[in-house]
C-alpha cells in the first residue's frame, strides 16, 4: 500500500472523521476547513494585517495572561489533593506540601509565581490596550469585561492570600478588610460579609477557600471565554482597523 492510500483509508475512516470533519488539507476547500473547525486556528479571524501579528503590537500578553491562568488552575488542583482549609490544618497542611509531597514545593512555588505573574501581565495587557487606542467602539464592551477580569484576577490574588494561614497571610487580611471596613455607607457590611465574623478566623478562610477555589476561577474561564469569542467578532486586533482605512 502507497502512501497517499494509506492517508486516504486514514483520512476517510470513521474515527478520524469523528475528530476532524474534514479531509486531508491539500486542498484549498480542507485547507480552508481545517482553519474553520479548529477551536484555536478559528480565534484568528480570516484576515489578519501584518502590524497585529508583530510581536511588539501586542507583546502577546492577553494570551500570556490566560496561559498563567492554566498554569494557575493546574496547579491549584494538585495543591487541593492536600491542602485543607481549617484554622488547624492550613499551616500544618502547607507545610507538608512543602518539605514532604513529592514536587510540592515546586508546585507551591508554580502556583505562587504564576499568580504574580498574572497580576503584573494582565496589568501590562490592559495598559497596552489603552496606549493602542483598542478600546474604543466597537471593543468597548470587551474593555468592561476586561475592567471585571482585572478585579476578578485581584481577588483571586487577595483571597489566595489568606490560605496558608501564616503570620504574613493572617495580617495582610486584616488590613486588607480593615481598609474594606472603611468604605462609606457599605464598608462595615463588607468587612463583615468578608470576615464571616469580627474577625479573621475559620469563617474567613472558608470563605475565602471557596472564592478561591470555586467562584471566582468559574468566573474567570467563562468571562475569558466570552472576552477572547469578542476578540473575534470584533474583527481581531484593533490594529487590522487601522491598515484597513
Ligand atoms: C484575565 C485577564 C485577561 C485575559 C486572560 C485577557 C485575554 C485577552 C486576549 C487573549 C486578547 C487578544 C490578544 C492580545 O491582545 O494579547 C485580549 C484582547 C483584549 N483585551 Fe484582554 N484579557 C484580560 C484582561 C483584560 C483587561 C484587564 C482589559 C482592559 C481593562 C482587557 C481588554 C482587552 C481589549 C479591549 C482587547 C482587544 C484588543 C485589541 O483589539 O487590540 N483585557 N485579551
């Protein structure tokens, strides 16, 4: 059997079939399929101008920020197997990641470099967005979303924080929702809802496990989802707009 027959058989069973729908790209039609129907090739639109595919438009940091997310929620999953979120355990538990679990350290150490990282790059992305004038109409709406994944991203950071449950974690929540505590009008509410009492105790760090963990990285991959989905609908890139005219 030849080899072009081998891929036709390969290309045409029902397997390959089931994964891509369609055939061997040597063809301008497949070609023009196997761009369609790929998640990642799809989030290009059909054309791209040459200044938003420079390095220096957009130094990639969007993509950068969502792959630190990844990174972010990989490891945070490996953590989970063993840390526990109590006001005995936290300290004890983090500890153990540490000096006994295997890679643990390194893990650790992932996870709390990549949240920093994700700070300053998603930081970076939004002042890069500004200085390239991209959130002007129609990207304005983007542009919120945006405002709400930055705020989500500082939360994330702010309620990680607490969990290892060291002098550093503990005191920094203190004053962090002290400062809450003196928002007008809603400042104590807050505190209070935050804390889950008067103060920081095993109320606080279930809660803020919870938001860490759970609701706030929901909330992140749906609202990257529908911020990288606008990129598209948007036209990709604001630079595309600017060769165009
Ligand atoms: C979790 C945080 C974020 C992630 C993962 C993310 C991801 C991305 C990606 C992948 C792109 C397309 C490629 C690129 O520009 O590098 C993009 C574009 C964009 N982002 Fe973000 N982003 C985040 C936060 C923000 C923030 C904080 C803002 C502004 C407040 C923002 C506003 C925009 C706008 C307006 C565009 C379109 C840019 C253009 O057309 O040139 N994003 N984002």
């Amino acid at each position: 059997m030849n080899k072009s027959s081998i891929l036709t058989r390969l290309t045409n069973s029902r397997v390959w079939r089931s994964f891509f729908r369609h055939g061997w790209p040597d063809n301008p039609l497949d070609r023009s399929l196997a761009m369609t129907s790929n998640l990642f090739f799809h989030l290009h639109p059909v054309k791209v101008s040459r200044k938003s595919l420079k390095w220096s438009y957009s130094f990639g940091l969007g993509i950068i920020s969502s792959i630190l997310f990844g990174v972010l929620v990989f490891t945070g999953i490996l953590l989970m197997f063993y840390y526990v979120p109590s006001v005995e355990r936290a300290y004890p538990t983090m500890k153990e990641i540490q000096l006994s679990v295997p890679l643990g350290q390194f893990t650790r150490n992932m996870h709390r470099w990549a949240a920093h990282a994700m700070v300053l790059a998603v930081i970076l992305h939004m002042a890069r967005v500004f200085y390239t004038g991209a959130y002007k109409p129609p990207r304005e709406f983007n542009w919120v979303i945006g405002v709400i994944l930055l705020l989500l991203t500082m939360g994330s950071s702010f309620t990680g924080y607490l969990l290892p449950w060291d002098q550093l974690s503990f005191w920094a929540i203190t004053v962090g929702t002290n400062i809450a505590g003196y928002a007008p009008g809603v400042g104590d509410t807050v505190r209070q809802i935050l804390l889950g009492g008067v103060e920081v105790g095993q109320s606080t760090l279930i809660r803020f496990y919870t938001l860490h963990i759970a609701l706030l990285p929901t909330l992140v991959a749906l609202l990257v989802s529908v911020h990288i989905w606008r990129v598209r609908k948007d036209g990709g890139l604001a630079a595309n707009e600017v060769e165009e005219r």
